[in-house]
C-alpha cells in the first residue's frame, strides 16, 4: 500500500473581489496550465445558499469544497475550518485555492489561514483581489469598508474585464492604486480573469494588514443592501434561454448565478445585467438560481416573472 502523502506546508492562494469581478474564471483560468502531476483544490463561499459556483467548478473536474449562504469565516472561523480539513482530508492536494465572497469581508479568512490551527498544514502565498473597473464608478462600492479591505490586503491588485472599462473607470482604478501605502507585489490589468501562473511562486508580505485605505472621499453613501433569491426547480421543468435572457437583463440584479435546464440544454447563467453571459454546462439533477438583488420588490418581481420562463 502506497504511503499517502502529508498534508504539510500546501500552497495556498486567496482570491478576492466583488460580485462579478471574475475570481472564479481567474482560478479556472490557472488551472488551464497545472502541471500534470499535482492536484489542485478549491474551496469556495458564495453569498447565495445554493453552491452555483461549486458546480461550476465540479464541472471542470476541480476538486472543490462549498460553504455557501454568507460569510465563510463567521462564527469564529469554525465552518472555515470544518471545510477546509474536509477538503484536504479528501482531495489531498498540492495547492489549495480559497475564493472569498464578494460581499465577506476577507480579513476573519486571512486570519484563519494564518492561525495556529493550519500554521503547520498551509503556507499561505501571495492573495489576490480582482476588481472589475467599471463598478468603481459606482457609489455603492463604497462607504461599507469592503472595498477598501479587498484592496488593502491583497498582495496583487489586478483589474479584470478592462475590455469592457471605460477610459474614466481606468482612471479610477489607477488612482485606487496610488492610494495603497504599501506598495503591491504586481498590479495588472487583464480580460476574461485570464492571469499569469508565475504569481503563484509569490510569497505574502508581512503587515499587509497594517495597511489602510480611505476612499470615503468619493462618496458618503452607506453599504449597499442586498436581497438573495433562491430557488430550485425540478428537472423535469424546461426554461426558454430567450425569455431567461429577457428577464434577467430587465430586472439588472447585483449578480447572477444560475445553472439550469433550457430547450438549449443545460447552461450556466453568470453576470449582472446587461453583462449576462451563458455557458454550456453538464446535466444537473436540479435547476437552480442563486441572483442577488438590491430591493425586496426586485426580488418579488421576480418570483412572480420566472415561471412565465418555463416551456
């Protein structure tokens, strides 16, 4: 019998961002050039309550563990760790990636990984945050010190979908990036989360946590409100792709996230807005819908226009 490999100093990556940033395609997009060899694992923590990104993930063959319904490090970090030593008790990998919640304050995460209970199993690398630019010309990003943390602790600040920013959004980013008083280890700009797998050898710099950012100045609004619809369907019910469509660019909810059964087959619905896009997927056992909005009426609008969806 082969001896099993110890779970000792494994490389491990966090990701932030908001809603829509691309942490997701980012990770995927790393996986694409893994050596052969090694094993790869994901754990990931979705704001929704029904694991959409986790099927995405099993779907591309990642080993991947899900804490899905808020913030992954509440209750003193114990789900966190629940997860993880689920997660590595079974996958064993070489190097483990954790993409935080777009709307989870990743400072509880950070300091997790970083306790005493994995300082021997995990050596945690350089963390990543990807902000998508035109979303800092929006006031509701601010005020909450979400943002503000997302950028402050990550090692490497990369603006993502610059194919879709404006020249005033880019700005934007690059003003963000003068703000930080603790110099970034790479600060990149990119499109479809694609990203260089050389950073994955970066280690992590000592007191990022000391740094603090004040974008308050850019606007007094407070933290943004947020509704989540939630909803599972049978298989055996078919969804039109153009009405779906229709819909879910109408209502323009804070995110979308979505695997279900069309007269197209099977697809994943991902995006915001106008910015919907979809992907082939393979067959699930449920249609489900994890979209965030940002009112109760958003919400029971669409509750009440979804089934006019079904064939």
């Amino acid at each position: 019998m082969t001896a099993r490999k110890p779970l000792i100093a494994i490389p491990t990556h966090v990701f932030m961002g908001f809603l829509g940033s691309g942490k997701t395609s980012a990770i995927l997009s790393l996986f694409d050039k893994k050596p052969s060899n090694e094993r790869w694992a994901v754990l990931v923590n979705e704001y929704g309550k029904l694991g959409i990104d986790g099927a995405h993930y099993q779907s591309q063959g990642v080993h991947v563990k899900e804490i899905p319904g808020g913030c992954m490090c509440c209750a003193a970090g114990v789900p966190m760790q629940v997860a993880i030593n689920q997660l590595l008790t079974q996958s064993r990998p070489d190097r483990l990636f954790v993409e935080t919640s777009g709307l989870g304050h990743p400072d509880g995460v950070l300091k997790t990984l970083n306790g005493e209970h994995f300082q021997a199993v995990l050596s945690l690398k350089a963390s990543f945050c990807l902000l998508d630019p035109e979303k800092l010309l929006n006031p509701a990003m601010y005020g909450s010190g979400l943002l503000e943390q997302q950028v402050a602790l990550s090692d490497i600040l990369i603006a993502n979908k610059v194919d879709l920013a404006s020249v005033l959004a880019m700005e934007v980013f690059d003003d963000l990036v003068k703000d930080c008083l603790i110099p970034k280890l790479v600060v990149a700009k990119t499109s479809f989360g694609v990203i260089d797998a050389n950073w994955l050898d970066l280690e992590a710099v000592a007191g990022r946590d000391k740094d603090t950012l004040s974008l308050g100045h850019n606007t007094l609004v407070k933290e943004q409100a947020v509704v989540v619809f939630s909803q599972v369907f049978d298989k055996t019910e078919t969804f039109s792709k153009k009405k779906l469509e229709a819909l879910l660019k109408h209502i323009e909810p804070i995110r979308i996230k979505a695997i279900c059964q069309t007269g197209n087959g099977w697809l994943l619905f991902s995006g915001e807005g106008k910015r919907l896009t979809t992907t082939n997927i393979q067959a699930q056992q449920q249609s489900r819908f994890d979209i965030i909005l940002d009112s109760k009426s958003a919400k029971e609008g669409l509750e009440r226009e979804i089934k006019n969806c079904v064939l």
